[in-house]
C-alpha cells in the first residue's frame, strides 16, 4: 500500500503568530498599493494632458498594482484557513517550491540561468583565473625550473613577445607569426564556410527520406572518432585515389575560374571561394557538432508559426528565410563562438607552445599562451557583437 503522506497543520500557539505575520504583510501591499495607484492615476492624468507619456512605464505599474491584489488575496485565503486551523504548515522546500512557482516566468528563467552557470564560475574561479594569472605573470619572466617547488624568475619585460613575434622558429621549419596569420586567414575563410555549409546539410537532414539517420551519423563520425587516424587515411592511399579523382577535374575547375574572372567576379573573391573548396575535406570534418546543432534548432521551431505563413501564401524560400533564419539566429551565434573556440584546439601552431615548454622556455610558453587566449577572446567578441543586434528571441517576443 502507498503510504499516505500526514499533512501538518498550525498549532493553537502558533496560530497568533502567523495571524500577525499575514496581517502586517497584508498591511504592507495594500499602503504599497494605495502609492501605486495615485501614480496609476497621475499617469493617466498626465496621458490626457500630454500623448508622449509613456505607455510602458504604465502599463508596468498597472501590472504591479494587480501582482499585489493577487498576493493579497492569497493572503486573505490563508489567513482564513488559520482561523478556522486547517492552513498547512510546510516545510522550507514546499515553501520554497510554492514561493519559486508565484514568480513570473521570465524571471524564474533568469533564476533557472544563473542556477546552471554556478558550476561554471565555480571552475571559472577555482581552476581558470588562477591560471590566467600565472600565466599572464609568466609571459613577462624568464622562469626556470629548478624543481617541483623551485622556480626562478626574472624580469624581462616583452622581450618574450618580441622573440616571439621575432624570430622564433620551429625545429621543423616555420616561423610562428607567419603561421599564426596563416591560421586566421583561414579561421575567417572557414568559418562562414563552415555555418553556412552546416545549416545547408540541417536542413537537408531535417527532411525525412530513407536513410536520414545513417546520413547523420556519416556526418558525425568525424566528431566521434580519431581525427589523427582520419587524417592519416586521408593522406595514405585511400586519400591518394580521392586525389586523383579529383585531379581529373581540375581542368574543369580552371575554366571555371577563367569564366568568372572574364564575367568580372574579383581575383579575391576567387581565392577565397577556391580555398574553401580546396580545404572542403577539412569543412566536412569540423562540422559534425555545428550541423546537429542546427538540425536540433530547426527541429524546435513551432509548426504552427509555418502553418501561418503558408496560409498567408508565403513559398518555402520565404517561410525559410523569414521564419528559419530568423528562430535559429541564437544557435548560429553559438556555433560561431564553439567553431572559434575548436579551431584553437586544433590550430597547428600548438606545435611551437610544445617546444617552447621542451626547450624550458617557459615564460616564453607562457607568453604564446597569453596571446592564444587574447586573439580567442578578441574573435570572440567581434563576433558577439557583429551578431548581437541580430539574434532573435522568440520567447522574448512572445511575452
């Protein structure tokens, strides 16, 4: 048998004093209120008078004026219920559930948003800043090892930065400047190519036709399995066919590229769009987590907002462009910001931080690192405010 829960009531010595805790709090809304409705009241007064008066700032406290008539209310009912001795006495989580579901919507998803970043700024605080200010205090020493606990140290100033962006070298061959602008050149060719190449195949995958699943994880394979052994099989003999398959066609893509320059498209614009099909390899591996991500954004827009659109006569371009677009802007934001940020991870300049910190060099290890993270934060926010204006909330338009 389920065992029946034994409610708590307010005991009679209890009872007073609850009594005179409603009561001041019932005191307390209804003079709160009086207040707000002779500003309710002047405002009208006031929009009569003079039409520019803003009719948000009265509508908020309208609003108000009819959340503490609401309480009130509660508090009557439960001020009678202890009168008669049936309010139920919960405990701190039952009032604390009861309190959080009184709050308006928006604001419990402010509460919800800062409960899920504790765990973040709890790593941010513990684990990250200390870090940062180490190595930012690092970049500007010249800091040996002496052992586990004996470091030494001595102030060089920038002298690491300008070895670095100097004429620091890897053992391999490659100069780190030049490999570091070669990385962004192609970070600013990849990453629109990446976005738009990622929402093209979500919205493909979004369709259902047979075999659409298997094609999803053909295009997450990538994410899942070791990229070393892709790129290795890319680079054996399997990759050498794909090449000379793809050399076969190489006369055909010249004669393109002699057509559009002849029509007039710009030797730059050629090159940009001809070092992303050259590098499509390598669009197609880093897009594995963006496309899911797209697929699962478009998935979660409302139908009935497309079943108004058809009804109104718009196409499918439309609808796409106008609804589509526009309801996945938050996710486009963030697969930007996770491309940056996995493009670091990836960047082939890591090579020269593992010499520097070999060769003991590790203020100049550190000041790399500083500058990794400074270009990463800079990507970042250019690219947080080129799109800020343009991200769509529909929760917020909603409400």
């Amino acid at each position: 048998m389920k065992k029946v829960k034994k409610e708590r009531y307010f005991q009679s010595e209890e009872i007073a004093k609850q009594k005179q805790k409603f009561e001041k709090q019932i005191t307390l809304l209804e003079k709160r209120n009086l207040k707000l409705n002779k500003r309710v009241n002047l405002f009208h007064e006031k929009q009569s008078q003079d039409k520019k008066i803003s009719v948000k700032r009265l509508v908020k406290l309208s609003n108000k004026v009819f959340k503490n008539e609401l309480q009130i209310k509660y508090l009557n009912r439960d001020l009678k219920l202890l009168e008669q001795g049936q309010l139920i006495k919960h405990g701190l989580f039952k009032r604390g559930k009861i309190w959080f579901s009184e709050i308006e919507y928006h604001k419990q998803r402010y509460i919800w948003g800062f409960i899920f970043i504790i765990p973040w700024v709890i790593g941010m605080v513990l684990l990250f800043l200390p870090s940062l200010t180490t190595t930012f205090y690092w970049s500007f020493f010249d800091v040996k090892f002496e052992s586990r606990r004996v470091v030494l140290s001595s102030f060089v100033g920038f002298e690491n930065f300008s070895v670095l962006f100097g004429n620091y070298v890897h053992a391999n061959g490659g100069i780190f400047s030049v490999d570091l602008l070669t990385f962004l050149r192609d970070l600013v060719i990849d990453l629109p190519t990446i976005i738009i190449f990622s929402i093209i195949i979500a919205v493909l995958l979004n369709k259902k036709f047979k075999g659409h699943i298997l094609v999803k994880i053909i295009f997450f394979i990538p994410v899942v399995y070791n990229v070393p052994i892709i790129a290795a099989t890319l680079t054996s003999s399997f990759g050498q066919h794909i090449e000379q398959s793809i050399q076969s066609e190489a006369t055909f893509v010249e004669q393109m590229s002699q057509f559009f320059f002849e029509i007039g498209i710009g030797e730059n614009v050629m090159e940009i769009v001809l070092n992303a099909v050259s590098r499509i390899f390598t669009i197609v591996n880093l897009s594995g987590i963006q496309i899911l991500i797209f697929i699962a954004a478009i998935q979660a827009v409302p139908n009935h907002l497309y079943e108004a659109a058809a009804v109104e006569g718009a196409t499918k371009y439309e609808s796409f462009w106008k609804i589509t677009i526009p309801m996945i802007t938050p996710m486009i934001l963030t697969a930007a910001i996770y491309t940056v940020v996995d493009s670091f991870t990836r960047s082939p300049i890591i090579r020269y931080l593992d010499q520097a910190m070999s060769q003991g060099r590790n203020g100049l290890a550190a000041a790399m690192s500083l500058t990794y993270f400074l270009i990463n934060l800079a990507l970042v926010g250019v690219i947080f405010l080129l799109m800020r204006g343009r991200v769509f909330y529909y929760d917020e338009k909603e409400s």
